[in-house]
C-alpha cells in the first residue's frame, strides 16, 4: 500500500498532468487561429498524451488503494507569437515535469517504495521522449527563420504527427 505523502505527490502530479494537457490544447488552438494546421495537429496528439498519463497517474493511485484528488487549476498560456515561441514553451513545461517526475522518484526511493519507483520508471523514459521531441521541432522551426516557404513545410511535417 501506498503512503499517504506519496499518494499526495501522486495526485499533485495527476493535477500537473491535466494542466499539461490543458496547455497544450491551448497551443493547439492559437495554432489553428494562425493557420499551423499541422502544429495544431501535433498540439492535439500532445494534449490527448498529457491526459493520457494524467489518468496512467490515477490508475496507479487506485490500484494502491488510494483515493484521487482532483484540485483547481489555473488557466493557461492562450496566445503565442509564434510557433517558435510555442514550441520553446512546451520545451520549458516539459522541463519542469521532468523535474516534478524526478522529485516523485526521489520520494519513492526515500520511502523504499519500489512498487512506486516502478511504475516511474515508464514516465522517466517519456520524458526523455518528450523533451527530445520538442528539440526536434525547436530546431526544425529554428531553420526555417525567415523563410515563409520552409515555415510551411515545417508545418506540414508537424500535421504529419500520429499516436505514439
């Protein structure tokens, strides 16, 4: 069974994780008002994502036997210069959940939890998963400064996105 500080850090995480999400559906939808189809695309796929682990979060709690606690949240980010500033943003946010994903492992390794560390194990590698990702794009958009005709190929490749 899990200890209630843990389950406590747990929960915060699944409120972290829908506010990802909800930041990343805004994205999607400043990038869709400036026509980025294909980054809107990448947005979606990336929000669903973010509920994704949100509810993986929860799962776990309840499979311990703890109860999930949904909290407030504040609203997010809605207007972005640009993608490149969009996708510096999710760079920046994924940073910090990576950061919140380690705290979570150093509680669980404190408190010998190994159930707990386990299941951290799969969102360690998505982080690194999703920081690399957001390098990718950062550098592609990076690239195409200036060029309104590599801007929409980049764009292109974005909409190309798919489930992961």
């Amino acid at each position: 069974m899990i200890s209630k500080k843990s389950a406590q850090a747990i929960n915060t995480q699944i409120n972290r994780e829908f506010f990802s999400a909800f930041l990343y559906l805004a994205m999607a939808k400043d990038a869709t008002a400036k026509g980025f189809k294909g980054a809107a695309n990448w947005f979606t796929i990336q929000f669903k994502e973010e509920q994704e682990h949100a509810l993986r979060f929860a799962k776990y709690l309840e499979d311990q036997g703890a109860k999930v606690v949904l909290a407030a949240m504040d609203a997010p980010k809605t207007e972005w210069a640009d993608l490149l500033e969009m996708f510096k943003d999710a760079l920046a946010h994924e940073n910090k959940v990576t950061a919140w994903i380690g705290e979570l492992a150093a509680l669980a390794a404190a408190e010998k939890d190994f159930a707990t560390q386990n299941m951290l194990q799969w969102f360690i590698n998505e982080q690194v998963e999703e920081e690399s990702n957001a390098h990718d794009v950062i550098w592609m958009l990076e690239m195409s400064a200036g060029s309104k005709g590599a801007l929409f190929m980049a764009d292109k490749q974005l909409g190309k996105r798919g489930r992961s």
